[in-house]
C-alpha cells in the first residue's frame, strides 16, 4: 500500500522487577541503548521521561489488592522504524488504560495546585501517539515518538 509505514522492529529487550529500585536501572538501559543506536537527544529524553513515570506508576499502583505469588515483572521492549521509536511496557498488573483516561483540570494559581496526578499530562505532550491493550491478562502499553516531530 502506497504511504504504510515499515514496520516496527524490537531492538533491544529488558525485565525489571515491579519495586522501586529497578527504575533507575532500566533508565539507564534505555539510556545506553539510546547511545547506542544513535537516537536523537529529544527522542532519548521524552521516552526516558515517560518510562519513568508509567513504571512509577505500574510499581506504585499497578499491583495492589493481588497475591504475593503473582508475577511481578514488568517487560520492555525497545522497537524502531526509520521515522519512530517505541518502548512497549507490558506487565500482568491490575488493568489500567491511560488512553481512557481524562486530564485533570489545571490549578488556577500555583497556591492552588497540587503535586502528582499529572503524568498522563506529561505522557501526552512528550508522545507523539500512546497504546494500550488488554490481552492474556497483560498490560501492553505503547509509547511512540516519531523521529521527525521530536524536536520538543
């Protein structure tokens, strides 16, 4: 079909533990694969900012009310085309879909606002497209930056 986009293809993989003290480490994957594969500065720095919070988020909430014998890991994969990059996070947490979900609305004045509770925002203005499935009982969730609108 003429104007389709080649496909994705996984590049590099990583598994973490659902606690807190393997987020940094699987930053400083994506870190590291970023340099390694040449990505641009902005595409390295939105997807670090939106893996930090949506695995913040998975640890801190995506596994509460479940039994100590589940599988708490969480799975990342890097994928790439020639006018993307994506990090897919699946994890057998508690189903949760950020595309669902509404913003909350803005403080009025900075006395007003409250801290947390604007990750989804965060997510929304540094990606370019964002996905997420429900399928065997897993969390698929996509975060897409295209190459070329990564200038942010």
């Amino acid at each position: 079909m003429a104007g389709r986009r080649p496909a994705m293809q996984v590049t590099a993989t990583w598994t973490l533990e659902a606690v807190p003290g393997a987020i940094p480490p699987a930053l400083s994957w994506l870190a590291a694969t970023a340099r390694q594969r040449r990505w641009p500065e902005s595409v390295a720095r939105h997807l670090a900012l939106c893996l930090d919070e949506a695995l913040g988020n998975i640890v801190m909430h995506g596994f509460k009310g479940q039994a100590h014998s589940e599988k708490k890991q969480i799975d990342l994969r890097i994928l790439e085309s020639p006018h993307s990059t994506a990090i897919d996070i699946i994890d057998h947490g508690v189903a949760f879909d950020p595309t669902q979900r509404d913003l909350p609305p803005l403080a009025g004045s900075l006395a007003g606002a409250r801290p947390g509770g604007h990750g989804l925002r965060l997510m929304r203005h540094y990606l370019d497209e964002i996905h997420y499935e429900r399928r065997n009982h897993r969390n698929h969730l996509r975060l897409i930056v295209h190459t070329a609108s990564s200038g942010n």
